[in-house]
C-alpha cells in the first residue's frame, strides 16, 4: 500500500500545470476541448486529477436543452487522484485516490429535515469545479473540490477497486434512493422499463430487496446484457406487448411496481397502465420539464402512486459506497465505451445517440496515467 501512495504522488507533477484540457458546453448541443486554467484551490479544497467520469443522462439533457447558461464543464460521476492539497486539509493526502460527489445538502434547512435533500439550496449549490460557473468539472484534467465537498462527500477508493468501478459510486446512490422511494417488498413483481446501464443497476437492486423483476427494452442485446447480471426475465418490446405480457405473467393484474428508466415523457401512461390496481409507478428519468398524458382515474379510481426520485441522498452514501467498494455488483462491466478527453465530443454523440451495444461510457482524462485499477 505504501509502494503503490508513493508511485501514485511520483505520477503527479509537483507543482499542477497553469493550464489543462476540458470538454467545455458553449450552447446548445455544442461542446469542445479546450484549453483552460487549472482551477486554484483555497483552504479546506482539494485539486483532483480525473481519471475517469462517467456521463449522465442528466450531462446529455443540460447540453441538448441549454438548461444552462454556457460556459461549462460538466461532469459529476468523477474518480482521481488527489493533486493538491489546501491549507487546513488533515484527512487527506497528496496521492490519495479518491471519488467526490458534487451535491452534498446542509442537514439543517426544512427540505433536510422533511429528508428531501435534493431541494436542499447547499445541495443545489454545486460543489466541484473545473472553471467558469461550477457545473461538476469532471470532463476536465484537474477538477476543485470545495470545502463542504471535502468534508462530507469525499470517499477514499480502497486498494484493489479500480477507477472505473469506483466512478459508480454516485449514480449508484441514485438508484438506491429511488428503489427506497418506491418501497420495493419482498415477492412483488416489478417492472423495469429500460436496461441501460441504470435500467441494469435498478433490477439489480430491485431483485435484491426480493422483488421478482420483469425487465423490458426495445434491444434485445440489453437484455441479454441484463440477462449476465442475474436479470433474466426480459421481454422485447420490439416484438411483444409489454402490458400484456406481464399480465399474463402476473394472473392477469399487473404489475406491483413499475420503474420507467428511460427518458423522455412518452411511456409514463404505459407504465401506469401496467401496474396492477393500488400499485405504484417510479419516474426515475423524467427529468426534463415539460408535459405528458396520464389518465386522471388510474390514479384516482384505480388508487395507482405516481412517484418520483432525482439524484442522490447522503442518508445512503455509505451503503453506496460499501455496495460499490465490495463489488457487490461488477459495476465496470457495465462500461462498454471509453474515450480519452481528447474525444470528448465523440463520446457525448455516442451516449446522446445510443445503440443497442453501448452501455455506460466514460471519459477518462487520466487514462494514460495508471491504468483503470491503479
């Protein structure tokens, strides 16, 4: 362990570089690698060196939408290694490999007491930068982690887990917080619809609460992918009606639980129509405004929940991290594409514009500085 710290700090520069690459948001569907300063850290900060970060859904939508004034860098499912240190910073060392998560709430306001930390303002205040308006930073060389950041929500990465299975340490907490949203019991039947790399993680985790979880996707591949996690109940909606065969796969009622893990308003009066009677529906990546259709008396008459969960909660940050630390689940199988930062528009089109073999993809700024797992 000793050998490998000192390896790690020989591989930093003493001294960080002035400047660095980023993938920076200029509008809408527009982004670009460019030079920009390496962000200066103050007391109580860290200055990281990426190795890999992971992109979101949510990534996609900022740069598809213009949500957000440009200029930016995103990404926020980040794995390095500490470059720096600021005064005052006792817990950590130069050379540590570490995960930080971007949003951490203030535990004391209404939304933290109510356990809404979402709607948190600390938790809306972002917490990693890499330059101009702080937006996660991780599609960056270098990224500053500030203070509350350091203190609350940066987790060391043990000896022996890699880069790329640690970056799940985030997007793993979400989906954890919304399989506890939706009170997942033991024997019920629970749709996923989507197996993407979230749509994998949610089954995964729904099939743990003891849940028996009927999977759908319009690619048959995924679920096949699925299928090596543990997931085996699929059904291609490419060729088959999703209602109805889960009703036949349930004496004709539905669903106790739906989870819609795919984006876009469309499927939410699908997924309501196929849960039993009393049963509930998750939106897990609805998470784009705008307007969609339901029947008013699913939800009235038929006593159907719609619910809702968005981004993480630090109530479940250290069962995320032992989750993903133990590998519980093999979590970097999920990655089927890796681009260095140079490439960075490349791998934005490509998760923007999914096929049916591409799962997660990750940038990864330090890839040629360790390997994956050191």
């Amino acid at each position: 362990m000793v050998v490998a710290e000192t390896s790690r700090r020989e591989m930093l520069p003493r001294t960080p570089p002035a400047t660095m690459q980023a993938a920076v948001y200029r509008g809408v569907n527009e982004v670009r690698v460019e030079s920009v300063p390496v962000p200066r850290i103050g007391p109580q900060e860290l200055l990281v060196r990426v190795h890999t970060c992971g992109i979101c859904g949510t990534d996609l939508k900022k740069v598809a939408t213009g949500s957000h004034a440009p200029p930016r860098i995103f990404g926020h499912e980040i794995s390095g290694v500490i470059a720096s240190v600021g005064a005052g910073v006792t817990e950590f060392g130069r050379g540590d490999r570490v995960v930080v998560f971007h949003h951490i709430p203030c535990g004391q306001c209404f939304y933290c007491y109510h356990k809404t930390f979402a709607q948190c303002p600390t938790y809306k205040r972002v917490g990693t930068t890499a330059g101009f308006e702080p937006a996660g930073g991780g599609f960056a060389e270098y990224v500053r982690v500030m203070d509350w950041i350091v203190r609350q929500g940066t987790v060391r990465i043990p000896d022996g887990v890699s880069f790329e299975q640690a970056c799940f340490v985030e997007p793993l907490n979400t989906c954890l917080k919304g399989i506890e949203r939706l009170e997942v019991s033991p024997g019920e039947t629970v749709l996923v619809i989507g197996q993407g790399p979230i749509g994998i993680i949610l089954s995964f985790l729904a099939q743990r609460a003891g849940a028996h979880v009927i999977t759908s996707d319009l690619h048959a591949q995924r679920l096949t992918i699925a299928s090596t996690f543990g997931i085996e109940d699929g059904i291609d909606a490419s060729r088959a009606d999703t209602i109805q065969t889960v009703r036949e796969r349930t004496q004709g009622r539905g669903a106790d639980a739906a989870i819609l893990a795919v984006g876009g308003n469309a499927l939410i009066r699908a997924a309501t129509e196929v849960v039993r009677p009393g049963g509930r529906v998750l939106l897990f990546a609805q998470t784009a405004r705008g307007e969609a259709t339901i029947d008013p008396a699913a939800v009235c008459v038929e006593e159907k929940t719609l619910l809702g969960s968005y981004s993480a909660s630090v109530e479940l940050q250290e069962e995320s991290v032992r989750f993903v630390m133990d590998r519980e689940m093999d979590l970097e199988r999920l990655i089927s594409h890796r681009f260095p930062l140079s490439s960075s528009v490349e791998a934005f089109d490509l998760a923007a514009h999914p096929g049916p073999d591409s799962m997660k993809i990750v940038i990864q700024p330090g890839s040629g500085w360790g390997g994956s797992s050191e």
